[in-house]
C-alpha cells in the first residue's frame, strides 16, 4: 500500500507552481480538508492563491505553509524531471520536495490522522496556505493575516513547515527570525571628462570612505537569541559604460538583517548622519522586508522540542538563524511561533529531495504536537 504522506506530497510535486502560480496545488489540499470537517475560505490576490481553513472554535492552533516553489533551474542537471516525483534509495526527490510540499503534505495526513482518532479536541485546527512566499510575499499570508486581523480572529499557536532542519530531522527548529531592511542610496556628483576632473566631481571616489565606515558600523552585540546585526552591501554601480566619462552618479544597495536589540529608526538616523558626515548628496529609498519576531521559553515551542525528542533527534537546537519566513507576517496576531520542518540540504538546488523516513517522522510529530495543544 503507498504510504498516503508520499502519495500526497508526490501529488503536489507533480504540479510545477512555479512562485506566485500555485495551478491547482491547493485544490487537492482543500479538497482533502473539506472530506474531515474543515471550513475553506479562499482569499487569493491577483495571481497569488491562498487559503484560511479552521475546524473546530476556541485556541487556536495553525498551521502555516506554501504551496508555490522556486524555478528548477536548468533542467538538464537534474537526474530526474523535476516535476515528476521520483523515488529512489528512500529519497523523494523534486522540486518542491523539501521546501515545503513534503512538510505541507506531513501537515496535511497529521491533522487527517488526529480528527479522525479524535473528533472532539478541544480547541481549532486552522491553516493558512498561499502561493506566494518563494517571491514578492506581498500578496500571499500577509493578505490573508490583514484580513484575519479586521475581524479579530485570534491565533494562539503557529507552526510553520519551512525546511529549518540541517542534517537530521529535528535537530533544529526556529523560534524567531531577524529583521530585513534593504537601502538603496543614490549619490550624485558631476558628470565629465576623465581627463578634465577638475571639471567634474566623481561620486564614486567621494563615497570611499562612506563606504568604509557603513561596513564598519557595530549596530549592536545581538543577545541570547539572535546573533548581531549585520549589513552587506549587494550593488555599486553607475550605469556607466565606458572609459572616458566620470559618472553623474551611483547607485549602492545594502540590506541589512537586524535583531531585536536594534530598531528601523536607529539604523535610518545612523545611516543619515554618516551620509551627513561626509557631505553626500542623496536620494535613499527603504524597503522593510519584515521586522524581528521571537517566541521565547514557551508552552509550543517546549512541546515541539519533546516531541523532536520523542520520534527523531534527541538534542534539538533553537535558532533564529537564515533568512526571512511569513512568520513575520503571522507574528502580527501575535501566538506563539515555531518552525519546524525537513532538512534544507538541497533546498533550491538541483535534485531537491527529502528521505521518506523523514517524511514519516515529521508526520508523527506534527501529530504529537495537536495531541499536546488539543487533548
């Protein structure tokens, strides 16, 4: 008998939702969902499809998750399609197989398991799905959390199926995420001659020792939580290409991830008087990617660790490491956090794949978890 996790999550790797397009993804999960009870509300936006589902009234627990995923590159380096799920040496590979079809299919068959051992938990199962966090993120959960907030739902517990695992299954979960803040900065001068420069003012060597002393700023010391903040410039450029010409301007694009020792506004007013310092014509425009969340020594976050204990890795790790998730977005209804999913080894490589055993594990701790919160 195919196990029902493979078959589910091989379903959903067969689909190729390329982000934002999920074309057809979440109709397999809301049909699955409305067969034991779930109530469907679907809240798609634009090109983006996303859904809120509940079962049940009282605490809240949600499950979070995406069904879009990021293109395969070049196909050719696959060993397989990567759009036709393939199974070989207790390996699942395609694309989507890790990051996060595989966790969303174990979330899926826990919560089917649950209801039907115990129909009469006491509390909600919710989830909110969408196809948009591979990408933009702008029309996908954080839509959906807007809408859930105008009308004062209430999520007590999230778990979020990102693959935060590193080499085992469960030796690693999140618990909070840093803050993303990108700045693009134009800094104008005069454009001329290079044989003329008395005639001309470089922007590129007037902003030399802005840009020292940007990549030299110690923003904070980070605490037991997170690690420091940090910056990295990604972009100098002038546009300019050829030899003989000073440019008028350049353009410099940073971001910088930040904990909760260091605000938005502290980062703009260092970066504004450094600019000042050195007397820097500019225009700077500011992206906020999300801001920093974090769910300490909690109710959730001690029973997924027992759980991690109870089916797989005996010595869990809680980390706010990697990048961004749309748990910066769930933060907002303020529950308690934590993401937990497969091993992120080949997440957006070639050949992504996830270990059926692991597939099975998670499942069974993403039960325990509605067993602990529920029962």
């Amino acid at each position: 008998m195919t196990c029902p996790i493979v078959q589910l999550a091989s379903e959903l790797i067969s689909i190729p939702s390329i982000s934002p397009n999920d074309n057809g993804c979440q109709n397999i999960l809301i049909h699955k969902l409305k067969k034991i009870g779930f109530t469907i509300e679907q809240m798609n936006e634009n090109s983006t499809n996303n859904f809120w589902a509940y079962r049940g009234i009282g605490k809240t627990l949600t499950f979070l998750g995406h069904t879009d995923v990021v293109p395969p590159g070049k196909t050719l380096q696959w060993n397989t399609n990567p759009f036709n799920p393939t199974i070989k040496n207790n390996r699942l590979y395609g694309r989507g197989s890790a990051d996060m079809k595989g966790s969303i299919a174990a979330m899926i068959i826990a919560v089917e398991r649950f209801v039907l051992k115990h129909s009469n938990y006491n509390g909600r199962i919710s989830f909110i799905i969408t196809s948009d966090e591979e990408s933009k993120a702008t029309h996908g959960t954080i839509k959906v959390v807007k809408k859930l907030i105008s009308r004062n739902e209430k999520i007590d517990y999230c778990v979020i199926g990102e693959p935060t695992s590193d080499t085992v299954l469960g030796d690693t979960l999140k618990n909070g995420r840093r803050g993303s803040l990108t700045g693009k900065i134009k800094i104008f001068g005069t454009q001329g001659h290079v044989a003329y420069p008395n005639l001309a003012d470089n922007p590129i060597h007037k902003s030399l020792l802005f840009l020292h002393e940007l990549t030299c700023i110690k923003w904070d010391s980070g605490n037991k939580y997170f690690d420091k903040t940090n910056l990295e410039i990604v972009t100098i450029t002038s546009g300019n290409k050829i030899n003989n010409m000073i440019p008028g301007e350049i353009t410099i694009i940073f971001n910088i991830r930040f904990n909760t020792e260091t605000t938005v506004k502290s980062i703009k007013v260092k970066i504004f008087n450094l600019l000042n310092k050195f007397n820097l014509k500019n225009n700077i425009i500011w992206t906020l990617s999300g801001l920093p969340f974090l769910t300490k020594n909690s109710s959730l976050v001690n029973i997924v660790l027992n759980s991690i204990k109870k089916y797989s890795c005996k010595n869990p790790k809680v980390s706010t490491s990697g990048g961004t998730s749309d748990g910066r977005f769930i933060a907002l209804m303020k529950p308690e956090i934590v993401e937990l999913g497969l091993v992120n080894k080949t997440i957006h490589k070639v050949n992504e794949y996830t270990k059926i055993s692991d597939l099975k594990l998670l499942t069974l701790i993403y039960e325990n978890i509605l067993k602990k919160i529920l029962l």
